[in-house]
C-alpha cells in the first residue's frame, strides 16, 4: 500500500489543482470526500483513488490497490474543509449518455449557486428525472459544492450541458415543457392536469427563466403562496418535481 508523507508531493499537487473546474475539465476527474460519497462513487464504478489517514480503517467497499495512507497535512491539503479530512477519493466524470427517451426531464437554465444546483440533482433522483440538461452558465455539477449538495445523486442521472433551446424543441415534439414562471397566462400549479411525459425548466437565482426560453416552453407554472413572490429556486423545484410526478401518477394510475 501507498504512503504519502509530505505536501510537496508531485501526486498531491496535481491533485490539488481539481479544486477549479478548469483542471477537472483537463484532467477528466475530481474530488470527493466523505465515505458516503466515495461508496456511492465506487458503486457507480467512478472510483478511481481512495486517500486516507493514516490509522484510520478503511471503508469495507474499498478495494487496498487503490488505497493511499497519508499523514493530516496531505490529506488536508487535497479537502476544501479547514481541516479534519479523513477520507478523500479521485473519481472519474462520467461518460454520460442522452437516454434514448426519457419522460421526465428537468432542464436548468443558469443556475449557478451550486448548493442550489446540487440540491436540484438530488431532488431530480428522488422523484424520478431521468434526464437532466444544463445550460452553459450553470455551476459545476462535479464541483465540491455542488456534489456535497448532491449527496452521490449526480452518480445517478445523466447531467449534461447543452444548448437549452434546441433542447427545448426537441422535447416539445414529445411532451409538454413547463417553464416555472409568474406571468400574466402562468397556470397555478394546483389547477394543473397532466397525464404522461413532461418536462420543467427552472431558471437562475436572480432573473429567473430566459425570456426567450420561456416562450419557447409549452406552459408556464407558478406555485401559488400566501406571501413572497417566490422561492429559493431548489425549494421550488422541488416542490414542482413532486406535484408533477404525483397529478402524472395520479391521473395515470
């Protein structure tokens, strides 16, 4: 088994540059942290490298070949947490695949807080999206924040970038596309009826929805509220990805 004893360590220090997007791009992998997070990755068979501290066991899903012992300082200097890091993995970005045709499908359009994007992800796996699409100034789905956010979901839908609008298109020709939005034609979402496939799109933080891409989408949806015009966007995602899957499996039992 592998030890690692000083920072300066060629290994660590290429690692430790996964901290930016731009490097995890270059190097097609990224850090993990936590045991449930490595776990959920080696099931996934994303798990590439596990990094421990030394005189701490390892997890029973770890396979030894991949093992690394290091003493804190290296182990520290691979986490983005103060200090404390105990369980750190190198996974792989997944070779992600369009499914051939999803029926429920959420699509992001700038949604760039990753706590928020991440959370969207897990909310997405819990209420059965099989396909999510980002626009190109969505927050990292494979950043330390947002993974954390997502608890391991991201192993378990495809997360792609795309051009929404041709996205959009594409989607219409087989199901209703509901842009959550406050306009003056927006249907409340407790007066909505839908049977079979859908799709929703969320938008950024401050600006919602691109106005264009709203008006490309079949409906807009609002959730209807006793005070506040509107929600943290992964609450009210959330929210929707819920009533839409209950009325479809309502309507449709």
């Amino acid at each position: 088994m592998k030890r690692i004893e000083s920072t300066q360590n060629a290994m660590i220090k290429e690692l430790a540059k996964l901290h930016r997007k731009k490097e995890r791009d270059r190097q097609n992998r990224y850090l993990i942290e936590g045991e449930h997070m490595l776990q959920e990755a080696a099931q996934a068979g994303a798990l590439q490298e596990i990094f421990f501290l030394e005189g701490e066991p390892l997890p029973d899903f770890a396979d030894r070949h991949m093992a690394v012992e290091c003493i804190a300082p290296v182990l520290n200097r691979l986490s983005l947490l103060d200090s404390g890091a105990r369980l750190i993995g190198v996974a792989s970005l997944p070779d992600q695949k369009l499914p051939e045709k999803p029926d429920r499908v959420l699509l992001l359009d700038g949604v760039q807080d990753p706590g928020n994007l991440g959370t969207l992800i897990r909310s997405a796996v819990g209420f059965g999206i099989q396909l999510v699409l980002c626009s190109g100034d969505c927050a990292d789905p494979f950043g330390p924040k947002a993974l954390q956010s997502s608890q391991g979901a991201v192993f378990h839908v495809p997360v792609i970038r795309c051009r929404l609008s041709a996205a959009v298109e594409e989607l219409k020709t087989r199901m209703p596309v509901f842009a959550a939005a406050l306009h003056h034609d927006s249907i409340s979402l407790s007066s909505l009826r839908i049977s079979g496939p859908w799709a929703l799109v969320l938008g950024n933080e401050g600006q919602g929805i691109r106005e264009a891409l709203i008006h490309q989408c079949t409906e807009t949806v609002y959730i209807e509220m006793d005070a506040f015009e509107s929600l943290n966007v992964a609450v009210a995602g959330s929210i929707l990805m819920y009533c839409l899957r209950y009325r479809t499996e309502r309507d449709n039992p």
